[in-house]
C-alpha cells in the first residue's frame, strides 16, 4: 500500500502588508515626533554658528563638533556617558510604558512612516492600493508606480547625502556634487545610506521589526505586570460578532467588539492584538486610535483596545510608578549631571610637553639650554593668543618662541620651545620645572610640569 507524500515548503512568502490610514491623538502625537525627528535630520547641518557646522563628525580631524562645542578623542569618555545615559532611557521608557521607542522616535518607523505617506499619495488609499497591485500592468499603473518610485529614490538620495553631510562639511559638499567631484568614500556611503533608506523603509517595512530587529526578543526582559502596554479586553471585548448599530448586542450573548478587523487593518506590522501582546508590535497606538473610531460610532465606551497593565486587565492593583522605575530615574539624573560637569567644567586649552631626545642640553654662552616640543589645543572656540613662559628656576626663561603663539579655535599646533638659565644657577642633576601657556585676552590658561636638565662639571 503506497503512501503519498506532501511537500511543505521551508519558507512561505509574508503577504504584504497594507497599512490603512488612522486618525487620532496617538497618530498626531506619532506625525508630530515624525515632523520633529526628521526636521532635526535633515535641517541641523544646515546651521552654522562662527562659521563651523552646528553637528559635525569631522572624523579626519577628530574632533565632533555639536552646539558649539568641540570634542576630542580625550573625551571619547563622554560618548560613553552619553551611550550609557541612552541605553537607561531606553530600560526607562520601556519599564514604564512599553516600546515607545518603536512606536514613535525608531528611524525605522519614522521613514517608513513618510514612505507610506509617498505610496498614500500616488496610489490611493489601503483597498485601492491593494486592488492596483491586483491589475493588470496598464499605462495608468505604470505611471503611479513611476510616481512612487521617483518620490521614494529622490527622497533616499537626500536622505543619503544629509547622512554623508554630518561626516562631511554639507555646504561644501553640496557645492561639490554638481561638478562631480565627490571622494570615493563620499560616493560610497551615500549610495549606501539611501539604498538602506529605500530598502528599509520602501520594501523591507515591518520585516525588519520582526526579523532583524534584535529589541522585539529581549524587550520581555523590561516589562513586568505593572508595565503599561497596549492591551485588548478580553473580557469586555468577547465574544465577539458582527451586530447593527443600536442592536442588544448583550441580550445577543456579544461583547463589545464587533469583529471590524479594523486594528488588524491599521497595524503596519499586520498582527491582531486581540491575540495579545506580540513581539511584532511596535507599540504605535494605530488599533487603539481606529478602536476608539469604531466605539464612538458604536456609542459604546472608549478604551476596548488601550495603554493599560496586566494587572489592571485582570483586575490586580497596579502600581506603575515602582522601585525600579526610580532607579533608572536617579541613575539617569546622576548620569546626565556627571556629564553636565564635565562639560562646564572642561579646560578650553590643553597642553603637553616633551623633551627633545635628540639633546639633553646646550650650552650657548653664558646659558645652558633645554628643548621641547609643545603641543597646545585650542578647544575654545575662538582663536587664541598665547604667552609662554617657565617657572621652578631662578632667571628661568623661554627664548623661543619670541612672539606669542596663535591657535585657531579647534585646531592642533606643536611649537619647538627652548627654556634657559644662567650658568651656575642650579646644582647639577633634572629639576622640575613648569611651562605655562596663558591667553593675553581672556583667562584662559594652562600649566604643565617637565623637568629642566643641568648637566655636571660646567666650569
């Protein structure tokens, strides 16, 4: 007796997902952060403040440049600070309300977000999208899809050169583009960074929430039962069952919902939360808007699918300001005041000698001499005109530099410099001495510790 075999496929291709359209105060808030985020993208480099680029990465030069102030890779301890201060807002925010990062600020959401208003746009609402990609290639589908296409690759082009301009100068390499003299490495990444757009955020969509997104598998670890999330009421909402408005639906055995697939419509990662919390949903509130739509066209009351905890859901006290979420608070505040200090707090010059090892010392005269290397950063933002002189001996002296010494503002300079005395001033041996550079304009100013070398038996 033969047995006949099935073939299951290993991969089954995800349908497509076509978000509809929602209004209502979570999808104002989630336009009003796209609007911010966005604006904040592609118009900061834009600003300049002294002639220097407001946001700048300049990685030749080491130095990143942000509202007006310059740091160093001395201070690479503060982008720890910041990533730290990142990573607790993060456990704060999701302790607190669930994924409100996904759902309103994640540059994933926020881009597809604008590439779903670009598609709304030249193909038409949800059933009409859905019924265009159904067609038949006609001259009228080839011009939308044209349409789209040409608004989805100018936008990731921009996209792609506003993410090159905070590496590069933007105004210079805006200037650049038309004469085509852009660098290699220039070319690279913004070819680079606008496929990722276009890929992202036109096809890829809410793929790479579910798959390549690794916060979706850990968030878990950061709710507890007293976390707000989005929730459907399971027991308000069941059983539920299609019904005409002004119907007894509970003299019919019917909770609340009336089974409009509506939520599963508006959700851009295209689950049901009437099956619960899922790690595909990126908490953009879209159900509880076209929920709420629904309840006040039914004249039932609001909040069928809404923010909400487990333990309210099941009718357990709940306590959503706990322990853990004034520890994230006060680690956070201590963070940001550590990093608030430092930066007040930061020398605007920096200093450091070394001798110079091709000689120890010079007798010229009636003086012995000693050569260093000066090294001055000027992370003022302003030029800066030094003095240097030389403390720790008696008739201690620098010969050379003669004149003062200039430093533009964010910028690196190493000045050859030559300390003497007089003959028989100091006993033989190193003796600790101290070379200060100090600003004749303002109170800046700078000391730094190195040692000045008599040698023995000068007679």
């Amino acid at each position: 007796m033969s047995q006949s075999t099935e073939s299951i496929p290993l991969y089954v291709k995800q349908p497509k997902v076509y978000p509809r359209e929602v209004a209502g105060r979570f999808s104002r808030l989630r336009v009003t952060s796209a609007w911010v985020l966005l604006g904040l993208f592609y118009v900061l480099p834009w600003i300049n403040i002294n002639h220097q680029q407001i946001v700048l990465f300049d990685l030749p030069a080491r130095q990143f440049h942000f509202l007006g102030l310059t740091l160093w890779p001395q201070d690479l301890f503060i982008l720890s600070l910041l990533l730290a201060m990142a990573a607790l807002s993060l456990f704060f925010f999701t302790a607190l309300a669930g994924r409100l990062w996904c759902g309103y600020a994640c540059p994933q959401t926020v881009w597809t977000e604008v590439f779903l208003w670009m598609e709304r746009v030249t193909e038409g609402t949800r059933n009409q999208r859905m019924k265009l990609d159904k067609s038949p290639w006609t001259l009228n589908k080839w011009g939308k899809k044209s349409s789209k296409q040409f608004l989805w690759i100018t936008f990731a082009l921009w996209t792609g050169f506003t993410f090159v301009g905070f590496f590069v100068p933007i105004r210079d390499l805006g200037a650049r583009i038309p004469t085509l003299q852009l660098g290699g490495w220039e070319v690279f990444w913004l070819i680079f960074y606008a496929f990722a757009t276009y890929g992202n955020a036109g096809y890829l969509r809410e793929q790479v929430c579910k798959y390549m997104c690794p916060y979706a598998r850990f968030q878990s670890a950061m709710f507890d039962d007293n976390s707000l999330v989005i929730s459907y009421d399971t027991a308000r909402g069941e059983p539920r069952g299609g019904r005409k408005r002004g119907a007894d639906y509970q003299a019919m055995g019917l909770g609340d919902c009336i089974d409009c697939q509506a939520c599963v419509q508006v959700c851009p990662t295209g689950i049901d939360i009437r099956d619960g919390l899922q790690i595909e949903c990126i908490a953009c509130a879209a159900c509880i808007d076209i929920c709420d739509e629904v309840m006040d066209k039914m004249n039932y009351p609001r909040g069928l699918i809404r923010y909400t905890t487990e333990n309210a859901i099941l009718g357990k006290p709940t306590r959503i300001l706990r322990p853990r979420l004034f520890i994230y608070f006060a680690a956070l505040l201590a963070l940001a005041t550590l990093v608030g200090v430092i930066l007040t707090g930061r020398e605007p010059l920096l200093a450091d000698v070394l001798r110079d090892r091709s000689a120890l010392y010079r007798v010229v005269g009636e003086e012995i001499e000693n050569s260093y290397s000066l090294k001055l950063t000027n992370r003022a933002e302003e030029t800066l005109l030094l003095s240097v002189s030389a403390t720790g001996l008696d008739n201690i002296q620098v010969i050379r530099p003669i004149q003062e010494v200039t430093v533009p503002a964010g910028q690196t300079i190493d000045v050859a410099l030559t300390v003497t005395i007089p003959l028989l001033t100091a006993q033989s041996g190193m003796h600790a001495i101290t070379i200060i550079a100090q600003s004749q304009s303002s109170a800046i100013e700078q000391a730094v510790d190195t040692r000045f070398y008599v040698p023995a038996d000068l007679d």
